[in-house]
C-alpha cells in the first residue's frame, strides 16, 4: 500500500426537522508523497440544536445527570484541572520553530499531500482576534462561530456532494459497574460538529473490502482521531465537555478494540498503548479548550474506561491564544497522519492477515 497522500474529509448535517444525520464524506486531501493515500480527515457542518440526542429524550448531554448515569458507569472520567502544558510543540515531543516562525508541514516528509494545515501570519492573526472581539458578547448563534472557525482553523476539502450518515455501528464503551447504572435508553446516535478520521483510500482496492470485517468503517473512512465541539457564546461549557467526552471515548473505545483484536493474534506487537488515544476541542464562543482522551487499563491491559484530560484553553480575542490554537490544530493534525494512521493500518492489516488476506509491509515498522 501507498501511504503517499492524505485527506481531510468532511460530514455534514442538516438542520431543523427531525432527523439530523451525520458521518462521514470526503473531503480534503493530506498526505505524503504519492497520489493515493490511507490518511484522511472528515469535519462536520454545525447545527444551532443538540447534537447528540437519544431515542427516548431522557438523558443527553444537557443534563446535569448525564456524567453519573452515562459516563461514569462506563468508568469515563472527565478531568478539568488545569495541566502546564507550555506548548502543542512539547505536548507532542515535535520541534518548536524559533521566532515564531509558522512550520512548512507539506515539506515533512508523509505529509506534503494534506491541505488541512492552518497558517497564519501576524496579520491574520490580528483579524481573527478582532473578529472575536466583535463578536464577544453579542449573543450570536452557534453556527457564526463554527463558520469563523471553519474559515480560519478547521480545514477541509468539499467535494461536489455531501454524506450525513450517522455513527450507530461504533461499539460503544461497557458498563464497568452495573450498580451505577440507571434505566436509561441513551442510544449514543452522536452527531459531531467535525470530526477528522482516516481514509482508506492509501488500502490496495484488492483487499479493501475486507478492512469492514476488521474495524468499524463508514463511506470509506474509519479511526476518527480528533473531534471538535461548538457551542455559542454564553453558553455552559460543561456541555460541550460532556458531548465531546462522549464521543471521544465512543472514539476511543473502538480504536482500542482495534488494538487489542490485533495483539491477540500477534503477541509479538508492542505492549505499549501510548498512541491508542483521542483528541478533542470545545469551541464555546470565543474561547476553546483541548484535551485529550487515554484508556485506562488493569495490569492485564483491559480496558477499565478511559479520562479526559484538559490539554490547553486560550480566549480567541488573544493575538496568542490565536496562534496556539493553530499551531494545536497543526500538531494534532501531524499525529494523526504520522502516528495514529500508520498504528491502526498495522493492526488492520495483522487482523487480515490472520485471516490470510494478502496486504503490502508498509508501516510494519512503525513503533506505537
């Protein structure tokens, strides 16, 4: 397989109405050095309603109960202590430019195919400062932040025709503690604002196919590695927080099934979950704050839930907070494309291997 090119891809929803649809479509190419490529990553339009909602309207991330009968059963932890984390650049181990000076992502190697890269100048920089401050305070709808946002921050390639699907194969996080759980009929329908995942495209079209009976796929996409939240100025955060929770760890949840599907059948993979996690953003009007979503395990590597942890928050009306929340974009964008895809494309491709489904050796190397 080729691993020379990646993609942005983007979701859509429609809104008003009853049925909100979301999932998965194309969108933008990333990538590295070639035409075809595994890595993609898809975002979602934005709607002024709940995005998540459940079949019996009970419970859904609006109510002040949905972190103890939803999320914690499942032993999904959601830690809001502020970390000292001095830069995306540390947070990842990658080197920081001197002199604020903006990086050249095409020019890294595996990923000169990607157009999801926010760059910035000083003068940008200004603008959308500026346009935050006038926006600050007038109690505008959900969807004029998201737009700004989009334009400026958030990325991606439209094709002709958009695809709402919505996320109902995913398997969803177990209950860890029966005695917590309460009657609830929450069906975890999530619809994401945007989410960035991987495409097949970089797959030999020979054993693609298969890759469905290995991992959850949907319109040629699969291993969501970033979600992003909006919600108008003014309103509570912690809504925010508890939707992009729930997704990430949906997320996650599969992404760490993966893992685990391919160290059973080849114990010689590393033992080290250290790229088996998720990253998220709440973009609550003019300010933001990223965290990132790990497992929690017992000695044996079970899963025993996972925490959310806050990364990094900045107010948009800062000329700095503007740059930090591109250059976290940009950085989590990098990851995506050179650690989380070339880590799930190995575990797919032992998983079909076991099977005896013939694939390529690229990424075989690739440390967790």
């Amino acid at each position: 397989m080729s691993s020379k090119g990646s993609a942005p891809k983007i979701v859509s929803r429609r809104t008003g109405g009853t049925a909100t649809k979301t999932g998965s479509d194309a969108g933008k190419q990333s990538g590295s050095v070639s035409a075809r490529s595994l890595f993609n990553a898809q975002g979602s339009q934005v709607t002024p309603k709940s995005t998540v909602t459940n079949a019996t309207r009970n419970i859904s991330p609006q109510s002040s109960r949905f972190t103890k009968l939803i999320l914690e059963p499942r032993g999904i932890l959601i830690n809001n202590t502020n970390s000292i984390v001095p830069s995306a650049f540390s947070h990842f181990s990658t080197g920081q430019p001197e002199d604020d000076k903006t990086i050249n992502y095409k020019s890294i190697a595996g990923l000169s195919g990607a157009h999801i890269w926010v760059t910035l100048n000083n003068n940008t920089i200004k603008d959308i400062a500026a346009k935050y401050k006038e926006m600050r305070g007038q109690n505008l709808y959900e969807e004029e932040f998201a737009t700004l946002a989009k334009e400026q921050f958030l990325h991606s390639e439209r094709r002709s025709r958009a695809r709402a699907e919505r996320m109902l194969q995913l398997r969803i996080p177990p209950l860890l503690d029966e005695a917590l759980a309460q009657e609830t009929d929450w069906t975890w329908d999530i619809r994401l604002d945007c989410a960035y995942w991987l495409s097949l495209k970089g797959f030999n079209t020979k054993y693609r196919f298969q890759i469905q009976n290995a991992t959850y796929i949907r319109n040629s996409i699969t291993c969501p590695y970033f979600t992003v939240e909006f919600k108008r100025d003014g309103e509570p955060d912690n809504v925010a927080v508890r939707q992009v929770c729930a997704a990430g760890s949906l997320a996650l949840f599969n992404r760490y099934s993966l893992y685990t599907s391919a160290r059973k059948v080849n114990l010689t993979l590393a033992n080290n979950i250290s790229n088996v996690r998720h990253y998220t953003l709440t973009l609550v009007g003019h300010k933001f704050v990223f965290w990132v979503i790990q497992p929690t395990c017992d000695e044996s590597r079970k899963w025993t839930g996972c925490e959310m942890k806050r990364l990094f928050g900045a107010d948009c009306t800062d000329e700095y907070a503007v740059r930090e929340l591109g250059d976290w974009i940009n950085e989590i964008h990098r990851w995506g494309l050179s650690q989380h895809g070339p880590t799930c494309e190995r575990d797919i491709k032992t998983i079909l291997r076991t099977s005896g489904v013939r694939t390529s050796d690229v990424h075989e190397a690739i440390p967790r």
